[in-house]
C-alpha cells in the first residue's frame, strides 16, 4: 500500500502540479512544480523560466507558521509550505 503511494506520488510530481508560489510582495505567482525524471531536482517553472533546485540542497521544509520568526520575507499562513536550502 505504501509502495503503491508513493509510486503514485512520484509518478505525479515527474508530471508537475500547479501551485501558486507566494512571492516578496505577498502577491502570488502561478507555477509548475515538478520532480526531474533521475529523480535528482525539483523544477519550478514561473513565467517560463524553470528553476532546478537540486533535491540534496533542500534543507527542510517547514509546514504552515512554523518557519514565522522575521527571517521569512512575507507572513506566512496555515496553508503555507517553506522551502528551505542549504546556504552552499
């Protein structure tokens, strides 16, 4: 059962999903978040430039509020997810 899940799930994210991505001013973007074929990035397309975020540079990713302490650049809400990179 967790196998076919996650299976499911990944087979999802090589296809993307669309999300909006909140940005500095508190506005949101439209984008497409995907998951490379090797399995190695995730793809984030806004505006038709795609962004590769190496998987082994993603630090954490902090669920709703959790990440609200001055260092995020907008206020973040229950239905936010952050997205956190090393600082390579």
């Amino acid at each position: 059962a967790l196998r076919d899940l996650m299976k499911r799930f990944v087979q999802d994210m090589i296809r993307g999903k669309q999300y909006a991505v909140v940005v500095e001013n508190s506005c949101t973007e439209p984008c497409k978040l995907s998951l490379s074929p090797n399995l190695q990035y995730l793809q984030l397309e806004v505006a038709g430039v795609t962004h590769d975020i190496p998987l082994r540079n993603v630090k954490d990713i902090c669920p709703g509020k959790l990440l609200e302490n001055g260092s995020t650049p907008i206020i973040l809400d229950d239905l936010c997810n952050t997205l956190v990179l090393r600082n390579n």
